[in-house]
C-alpha cells in the first residue's frame, strides 16, 4: 500500500463517520436534549475529518502532529456525545449508536498511534 493510499483511506474513512453521524441524527426523537446533543455531535466528527486534511496539508512537522491531535480530540468528543444521545430503545438508532461510538473510539486510536510514531 502506498502512502498515498493509506492518506486517502483515512480521509475516506472519517468522512465517512460523519456521514454516518448525519443519517443517525435523523434517526433520533426530536427532544430538546437529543437537538442540542446531536448539534454538537455534527459539528465534532465533521471537524474529525476536516482536521485531518489540514493535518496532510500541513506545513511542518510539528503542525502535523498538533492538527491529529485535534482530530483524535474530535472523535473523543464525538464518542461523548453519541453516548449522551437517548436512542428512546429503537433498535435501529441503538444498533447504530453503538456502530458509531466504535468507529468513534478506533478513530481515536488510530490518530493516538499516529501521533505516538510522529513523535519519536
């Protein structure tokens, strides 16, 4: 695989997860809570993969890391708010939810190596 590939397949895959957030928060009541969560949660894992483009446009190094750890922030905080979301037990939202905060949580762990192999 080259590098290029693996870039592609990372910016892929969290633009990817913010898609996925944008179809669960249709899925979700309409409480007062569930509106103001899901806001927040849209904004954090859009900014998951936004981020990480800038990361690959950066400009040094340092600017590298900085901007993965924005994205490995950007998935915790996704992580967080998909877990406050009341799916109300319909089996669909909740299935996805769960869907969701895994990827959310793998995320972060890919961008926590990144940064680790960055570092060194």
């Amino acid at each position: 695989m080259t590098e290029n590939s693996k870039t592609y397949d990372l910016e892929e895959r969290s633009f990817e997860f913010a898609k996925r957030v944008r179809s669960f928060v249709r899925l979700l009541l309409k409480t007062m809570p569930n509106v103001e969560d899901a806001r927040q949660l849209v904004r954090s894992s859009g900014s998951v993969g936004s981020n990480y483009i800038e990361a690959n446009d950066s400009l040094s190094k340092k600017d590298f890391v900085m901007r993965v750890k924005i994205c490995r922030k950007e998935a915790k905080e996704s992580r967080y708010w998909l877990r406050l979301l009341d799916t109300s037990n319909d089996s669909e939202a909740t299935a996805e939810q769960g869907a969701l905060i895994q990827e959310a949580t793998e995320l972060m762990n890919i961008f926590g190596a990144i940064i680790r192999k960055s570092e060194l």
